[in-house]
C-alpha cells in the first residue's frame, strides 16, 4: 500500500527543495550536503576579514514540518563560540525565526551567523591591540621582578607565563577508525601536544576539513605535562556534548597519558543514543591511543597506567 502523504508536508518539502537549491547556487562548495534523505546540510561561514579571520560551520537538520509550522534543527561548531557568546548568537536565531514564522530562513540564518563573526573579529583585533600593549608594560615589570608564583596562579593559568620554544611547531594529527551505530557516527583524531598554543593550532587544522567541521559535536581533552613543575596542563570542551568532554579528560587521567590530545567527532543521525554515546566516545578515544602507541595493552593500562609515547630519538629531559 502506498504511503499517504500530509499534503502540508509535501509542500513544505517542495519549499526545503527550493530553498536547498538557492543556497547551494548561493554559496557553492561553502554549502555541504550531508545526508539528503535525511535532510541534514551544513554550511561553512566565514568573517571573510584578512586578520583575525573566524570561522564557523552551521549544520542543519530540516523537520518534515519546516518552514510551515517548526523551525530547522541546527548545531554551529566553533571551537572559539562558548557560554555567553553562544547563546546570545542562539537568542538572534530565534528572533529570526519568530519574526519570519512560517518562512525560509536559513538564508537570514547565515547571514546573521557571518554578521557575527565579522562583529566578533573586530572584536578581537581591538583585544589583540590591548593585550599587546599590555604585555610590553607587564614585560618591563617583570624584568625587576621574581617569576610568578605557579602554586597561586593554579596549573591551568601558568602556562601564559610559560616560554615555549617549540610552540609554532605543528604537530602530526592522526585519524582514527570511525563507530557507527544507529546513523551516529564517532571518529577520534590524536595529536601531540606540548604547549596550549599546539592545541588550537590542531584545532583549527582539523576545522579546515569541511567533514569535520560539519560534525554535530567535536569533543577533545587534552593533557600536558609540566617536567620543571611536576604538574599537568589539561583542559576538555563539550562543544555541545553535555559531560563529553569532562569524561573523555577523565579517560586521559585513568590512563595516565600526557603530552596529548585527543579530538572525537560525532555526526549526529537523528536517533538519541543516550549513555552510549559516551561509551562510543571513549572507545574511540582509547583505541586511538592504542594505535598510537600511548597505551602498551588494553590489560596494562588499566592496571598500571598508560605509558608516555615519546618521538624517537629523543629523551625526557
């Protein structure tokens, strides 16, 4: 028997086919088709400024629905848009759409998306003007100074008074075997890290591939050791991922790995996968550093703790 189809369904699917192909004419390779049957899209946006040039990557789901009676499903991935900024960019999302209910707004979407980053660049070029100015003066206190006190700053803030001589150097970012399951898919990427400088450097060099960049959620952990301090650098992201990313910098602590990072990619398929999830994400990551030679076995690690992994040729100072 064939399928009946909500005459208002069809037409909104005629309008998501409409609309689909004026984006695609509009934007070209920046628009993505992810899955068509299941109407998932993402577009890569751009500041377009020379300097402080920001990116981010919209990913949409449209409903059956959309645009007559709910508004599309979407994620934006930056590893720079958090807290505050993010949901103030949400709030002007949704002003969009209460003000053109009804309509296709995806166009007003990106638009209003790329007027953000060229707001949030400015921005950021006046902050890099100030902080320059600021370090030259805080550089000449300094010189009649004592080194900063670590144990009052905390471990997470000590490496902004840290000198890192192989801080431009880009380290090697590998890439894992991917987990699907229920049209999720999770693949883990692994790089290592010695200064906090190299984890947005592999941050914005996994951005670049339009794949990635289209994943729902980029969770990374990363931890760094400190030899002349005894103590770690580490930090986590969610990227949207509720918990993901303080459970995944917990795997990393269990297995006692340091000097690295770990980025897990999920593509969300439309099936909530609820605690598997964070069973997916950290096999990936546990598998990678397998690969990679962070762990000596899945037994060992588990009991004693994981090996640092060390390029060749060269010993712990």
């Amino acid at each position: 028997m064939a399928d009946i189809i909500n005459p208002e369904n069809e037409e909104d699917l005629q309008a998501q086919i409409e609309e689909v192909e004026a984006l695609s004419s509009i934007y070209g390779d920046e628009w993505c088709v992810i899955d068509e049957a299941s109407r998932i899209f993402c577009i890569k946006i751009s500041s377009d400024a020379e300097e402080q040039k920001l990116t981010a990557c919209l990913q949409i789901i449209l409903p059956p629905d959309y645009p007559s009676a709910a508004p599309p499903i979407y994620q934006i991935n930056a590893a720079w848009l958090r807290g505050s900024e993010r949901a103030k960019l949400a709030n002007s999302l949704e002003d969009i759409y209460v003000e053109h209910a009804g309509e296709s707004i995806l166009y007003l979407w990106v638009e209003r998306i790329r007027d953000f980053l060229v707001e949030k660049s400015h921005c950021s070029e006046s902050v890099v003007q100030q902080e320059e100015v600021n370090r030259t003066a805080e550089e000449e206190v300094e010189d009649d100074e004592d080194a900063p006190d670590f144990s009052i700053l905390g471990v997470e803030k000590a490496h902004l008074f840290v000198d890192q001589p192989n801080d431009e150097e880009m380290p090697p970012v590998k890439h894992g075997s991917p987990i699907t399951d229920r049209r999720s898919t999770f693949q883990p990427h692994l790089a290592p890290v010695v200064t906090p400088r190299q984890v947005k450097m592999v941050l914005e060099k996994l951005y670049e591939n339009k794949k990635i960049a289209s994943a729902t959620h980029n969770i990374y952990a990363y931890r760094i050791y400190c030899e002349d301090k005894h103590s770690f650098l580490q930090d986590c992201e969610d990227d949207g991922e509720t918990a993901a990313g303080g459970r995944l910098l917990h795997l990393l602590q269990i297995l006692d790995v340091r000097n690295v990072m770990v980025v897990v990619s999920r593509w969300y398929g439309g099936i909530l996968l609820g605690p598997d999830r964070f069973k997916h994400i950290n096999n990936c990551a546990r598998n990678i550093l397998m690969e990679e030679g962070y762990l000596t076995s899945t037994d060992e690690a588990c009991k004693s703790g994981a090996k640092t992994k060390r390029p060749k040729g060269k010993k712990a100072k």
